[in-house]
C-alpha cells in the first residue's frame, strides 16, 4: 500500500499551492495529483463544504499510488490546520505518528483579505463586502451546511492553538513563513529538503501558481463563468480544443477582471487589534519575531 507520509497542512493562501508543486519536482517525493483532497476532515465538516474532497479511504490512498516507490508521498490541504483535534488523530492512527508536517504561514492579516478575495472569485455564495463578511463569517458557516470552511476568514489566522497542538503530537514539523518564501524560495525549498533528508535538487520555480491580485467586475460576469450553465457546455463543443479554450479565455479576462482594491485602514486597524495577542503568543512558541504583523 502507498500511503502518505507528508502532509503540507496549511494555511490557506501562504503558498501551499505553489509548493506542492515545486517539491513534486524533487525525484524522491510524490504530490497528490489533487491537491486538497481534505480526506481527514470531509465527513467531519460536511462532505458539502468542500466538493472535490475524498471521503473514501481507499480512493484516497489511490492518489499515491504512482508514488509507492518513492520516499514521500505527500498531499496538500490547507484546512487541516484549522481542525487538529480531527486531523492529528486521524494521521497518528492511520499513517503513523512519524509522518511529515510542513505548516507554512502569513501574516494573518494579509491572509484574512487575500483568503476573502480568493473565496469571493471562485465561490458563488460569498456576496458579501469584506467587513460583512468577518462581522458574519463563523455564524454563516455554523447556519449554512454548503459554506466553504475557507470563508471562516478570522479563525483560519488564528495560528497559536493550532500550530502548538501539531508541535506537541508531531516529532518532525516544519514551518515556513510566507515573508521567508517570497523573499527567498530557493532557500527555503533547501530548508524543506533539509527536513526531510533528501539531497537538495534544482527546482524550477518560474512557473506561478494560484495567481491573485485581481477580482470580477461584475457579480453577472462572475456566476456566468463559473457556474455550470448551457453557454459553458456550448462552448466546449464549438471550441472543443481545451488548448483553444483557454488561449480564449487569457484574452477575454483582461477585459472582465480590475485589479483588487487595498484593504481598508479600518479594517486592517480592526484585524491588528484582534491577532495581537495570538501572534504574541505564537512568536514565542516558535522563537520567532512576528509582532511586526499586528504594527
């Protein structure tokens, strides 16, 4: 059997995407074809909350397949983070208490209105402005069974508890700093490698993932192409060239998408007085300087 043994476990929108992909380059390690499968927290939070996840254990292994000869296998949810009473156990139990975690995070703040933006261009049900949205985001979610977990916007930053419970169940954890990877992402892939004691490979870092940075201009545009509806099927079968299709759509985006606003002074102020404490803490429990976050 080809289990995982390497587990990238979030934070969402800290560059979990963009690893995945460049540690699947390193001949010793194997990722997930489906990145976020979030096998360890479907049943748990509802299987709706999150539609391409796994629930089935031996549909889940079958993504590691390919990679049964090699070192690692490894997968990439980045909802795991939030739920370690649920996902610790289960990988303890399941894969073993010497599996590999990797944590990456950013600065909560940033993460919170980055984390909005990427929820509001790919998910029909946020509609609501960034500050509705922290005031609504935990009863929204509780009340709504279908709501995505990655609208829970303010807990998802709420980095302490989660990562000191991974520190304290795990041997072998890494941590990589958001701030630390974009200035050097060389470094730090020679840092993961380091971790996992594999010989540091070149990797080729050109190719961008999950680029952000820009939103819909119009809530019509935005449930027209992405939602399932007949004009996209009619599409696929004028245009059936999927190499086509997209060459299509680079051009067309230019004129649907604006660049994202900055965050509001108000808001940040408000998210700086409510992580203070948190990233207080957290700067103490992995012996880093974080308290710049919250200035």
């Amino acid at each position: 059997m080809a289990l995982p043994n390497l587990f990238i476990v979030g934070a969402a929108k800290s560059g979990t995407t963009s690893l995945h992909n460049y540690l699947n380059q390193h001949p010793d390690i194997f990722m997930s074809n489906l990145k976020e499968p979030h096998y360890l927290i479907n049943k748990e939070i509802g299987v709706d909350r999150i539609p391409s996840g796994i629930t089935n254990y031996i549909n889940y292994l079958d993504l590691f397949l390919e990679g049964k000869e090699m070192r690692y296998r490894g997968e990439s949810s980045v909802m795991y983070l939030m739920y370690p009473e649920i996902v610790i156990p289960k990988i303890i139990h399941q894969f073993g208490k010497d599996s590999k975690i990797i944590i990456m995070i950013r600065n909560p703040i940033e993460r919170a209105y980055s984390g909005y933006q990427h929820v509001k261009r790919y998910n029909l049900m946020e509609t609501l402005s960034f500050e509705e949205s922290l005031e609504k985001s935990e009863d929204r979610y509780l009340e709504n069974r279908n709501m995505t977990p990655a609208s829970r916007y303010l807990e998802l930053g709420n980095y302490y508890r989660q990562i000191k419970l991974f520190l304290e169940s795990f041997p072998d954890v890494h941590i990589i700093l958001y701030d630390d990877y974009i200035k050097d992402i060389n470094k730090e892939l020679c840092g993961v490698f380091s971790f996992l004691d594999l010989e540091n490979k070149d990797i080729d870092t050109s190719a961008r993932h999950m680029v952000g940075g820009w939103q819909w201009r119009s809530q019509k545009i935005k449930n027209l192409l992405i939602s399932d509806n007949k004009l996209k099927s009619l599409f696929k079968i004028v245009l059936p060239s999927q190499t086509l299709r997209i060459f299509i759509r680079k051009k067309i985006m230019r004129y649907i998408i604006s660049k994202i606003p900055e965050i509001h002074k108000e808001s940040r102020e408000y998210l700086c007085r409510y992580y203070k404490d948190d990233v207080k803490k957290l700067s103490k429990l992995i012996d880093r300087d974080l308290n710049y976050w919250t200035l």
